[in-house]
C-alpha cells in the first residue's frame, strides 16, 4: 500500500535528510541529524509511514543564511478525537502521528531491554530515535521556527541498570522479538486503517488545484533569495547547508522561505484533505476500525505507559 514518506527529525547536530528523496509513494523525509541517518528504523514501522515521490531536482544554488534554529518544545496534550492522531489532515495534526510513532517505537525498545535484563544481559546499542515529518504534510509553522532539519529531542524513558555481559544471537533475536510482539500489540489497533488513509491522501497529488499551486513556488522561493526549481531542489539544498553548519547547527532562513511559500499550497491542500477524511471516516468499510481508534487506542497507549514507563509526547513549536 502506498506510504508517507517520513522525515527524520532530531533536536540537534546536523542531519541526513530524506525530504529530498522519497523512497516510497507516501513518504518523503526532512531528514534528521546524522547520528539518526541510520533512521533505518523507520523501516521497523513498515506498517505505516512513508511520503511522496518526486522528480529529479535540479542542481540548487545557496539561499540565504540567518540566526541558529530555537529548540523545540514537547507537549502530552492528546487530540480530542483520536482520529487526528492516527488520520492526520494537516501538519499541527501530524506532530500526534510523530509522537504516536516514536511511543510505539520506543516500548518496543523497552520490552525487549526488559527482556534481555531479565536474562541477564544487555541488548546492543541502537540509533537514537527521532521524530519523523511527514513531506506531503508539512507543518509550516513548525518549519518556519525551527528550520528544515531541527524537531525535540525524543526524552528516553528511566534508565534502570543493566548488566554488562552480552547475549547469544538466539537470546537476542528472542528478546528483540518479544520487543516487535509488544509493539506490534499497538500498531495493529491503528495501522491497517492508517495505512489506508494515506494511500488516500496519495491522490491529491494529481489534484489541478494542488499542481497549479505548486507551480507557484519556484518564484515565490526566487523573491526569498532561493533559486530551485522544484521541491525537490530546494531540500537538496536544505541538505547541502545541513552538512556545511557549523557547531551551531543550521539555520532556518530556508525554512522561513519555505514555509511562506507553501501556505498558499497548503491553503488549497489543507480543504481538500478534510474532505477527503470526512468521506474516509464515512466509508461503511471503515465503521469498525473508526470505531476502534476511538474507543481502544488511548486507553491501549496509556496501559503501555504504565507498563513500561514510556513517555508519550508531541513536538510542538
């Protein structure tokens, strides 16, 4: 099924990112610091997320430079209706998918640590986890104030001792798989449903209106000092500034440009996929599922809270 393409998303350093190059039709990445590069973990949520592909980009030329980017914010507000959380129509909505991600991830993480202390020894260190942006919903106002390549930095849950041996590969890929099956246990309440909803929202992008809109944006990116042709011009240049910041980090000057220039994208995009959600939710195929999200997801997340002490959190601007 198609999928969002994601962009990895870390609360410092610099970053690979993907926004760039999507890897499947949904998903698109605005990448990450480098020590999340390794965001092959995006591949351990296969169920759901990836973003959109583009053409070719054409060679970028530098943009404008400005002020270091301010460090995000996390938030634990859950949406009223956890449909936005698991069906996003907008960027703000998204920050919920991203948390809702990362909680998932992140008790995998936790049970098959628990498990492998359990045994009496410790599991191999893995990447650490970031918050990933979906491309084909960009969150304008968080990209305006943070840039293209900056989001919070995921809070680890308690660290508890763990013992210094290691384990056999047997015992490991035991653990590991006990740590897929309490994720799994989680994912499925959503992931069938949400897996659906963004191949929907794959059409838009054949949408004259949204084209015609996005027509708009090499001129508009030219009046901000930016010369790309397309978008995926402008983040190969969002990716070239990454590698060349300084201790500092990157700034968000690009970002700034970039979010101006898509509201009027994002104000023809934003109408149409309520719409599309409104008949989603409608559809008689997915009364169940809906009714499940609702019902059974938040009091799922908050038993594995308890269980496993993981926090679950949103980035905010």
């Amino acid at each position: 099924m198609p999928q969002l393409q994601r962009v990895p998303r870390a609360a410092s350093a610099r970053g690979t990112r993907s926004h760039t190059r999507r890897q499947d039709p949904m998903t698109r990445k605005f990448r990450t610091a480098r020590p999340a590069a390794a965001l092959a973990l995006l591949a351990a949520v296969t169920v759901t997320a990836t973003a959109c592909t583009a053409g070719p980009a054409q060679q970028p030329v530098a943009g404008p430079r400005a002020a270091a980017v301010t460090p995000a914010r996390l938030s634990d507000t859950l949406p009223a209706d956890p449909v936005r959380m698991v069906l996003p129509a907008t960027g703000a909505e998204s920050r919920w998918t991203q948390g809702l991600d990362v909680f998932v991830r992140q008790v995998q993480r936790v049970a098959a640590a628990s498990c492998a202390r359990d045994r009496g020894f410790t599991l191999p260190e893995q990447v650490p986890l970031a918050f990933i942006r979906y491309y084909e919903l960009p969150d304008l106002d968080f990209i305006a104030r943070h840039g293209t390549s900056v989001s919070a930095a995921v809070p680890a849950p308690a660290a508890r001792p763990a013992p210094a041996r290691t384990g056999s590969a047997t015992a490991v890929r035991d653990c590991l798989a006990e740590g897929t099956a309490a994720a799994r246990a989680l994912r499925e309440r959503y992931a069938g449903l949400q897996g659906q909803w963004f191949g929907t929202l794959t059409t838009l992008r054949r949408d004259p209106a949204t084209l015609d809109a996005l027509g708009t944006l090499p001129d508009c990116l030219a009046r901000h000092g930016v010369r790309a042709r397309d978008e995926n011009a402008f983040f190969a240049l969002a990716d070239a500034r990454m590698q060349t910041s300084g201790p500092e980090g990157p700034d968000n000057a690009l970002g700034r440009a970039y979010a101006t220039c898509m509201r009027p994208v994002e104000a023809v995009r934003e109408p149409a996929r309520a719409g599309l959600r409104t008949r989603f939710l409608a559809a008689p195929g997915h009364a169940d599922a809906v009714r499940a999200v609702r019902t059974a997801l938040v009091p799922a997340l908050r038993a594995a809270q308890r269980r496993y002490g993981v926090p679950l959190v949103f980035p905010q601007p």
